[in-house]
C-alpha cells in the first residue's frame, strides 16, 4: 500500500491568482498572509502555492505587499463594492462595465 498523503488545492476557488511570470518566488505574500492560504512552492524560485482558498478572508494583505505586483486579489460578486460618482449619478462596481440600473422599488410592505 501507499502510504504517501498528497495535498491538492482546491481548483474552483480562486481568491488570489498569481502570474507566474511576474512572480520571482520571494514568498513574501506567505508570510504576510493572515490565514495562512499560501504556502511557500519547494521549489526555490516558483510562485506559492494557493492551498487553502476556502479560507481566504480576501484581506488582500498578500497582494499588498507583493514587491512585483504578480498577485490578484479576486474577490467574491457578493464582497464587490459599487459607488456612485456624485457629479453625474453613475453607478460603478469592480469587474462590471455596464452595471444595471439600481432598484428604487421600496421593499414589499413597505410604504413610503
């Protein structure tokens, strides 16, 4: 029998994405992340390993002080944050072009 444990990341959570050809494998973004979810590559010069998406709480500490800008912080549709622009009343939030108009209905029940 095989007594190996092999530790895979998980694939369809993805909080961080790391170029690998930006990144020179200083593992700074390791030891700056605050839950842990980078592991150091045991390759020397690789980019870390993302193993623990799930547990990402998207601080963005790893992204912050990446001296090579090689990390992307990939937040989840619900954390994205619109603003408003006050001269002209245009809505924007990350990732959206085009976003859609607000909702101005009232809350069913509601009365105004």
């Amino acid at each position: 029998m095989n007594n190996k444990v092999y530790m895979t990341p998980n694939r369809y959570a993805t909080p961080v994405i790391i170029d690998t050809g930006l990144c020179d494998g200083c593992n700074i973004c390791v030891e700056r992340c605050r839950t842990q979810v980078l592991l150091p590559n045991p390759e020397h010069g690789k980019p870390p390993i993302v193993a623990y998406p799930d547990e990402c709480w998207f601080a963005a500490c790893c992204e912050a002080h990446c001296p090579t800008g090689a990390i992307k912080m990939v937040h989840p549709l619900n954390q994205r944050i619109p603003w408003k622009r006050k001269e002209t009343g245009e809505y924007f939030r990350i990732g959206i072009a085009n976003p859609p108009p607000p909702n101005t209905r009232p809350p069913y029940g509601y009365e105004l």
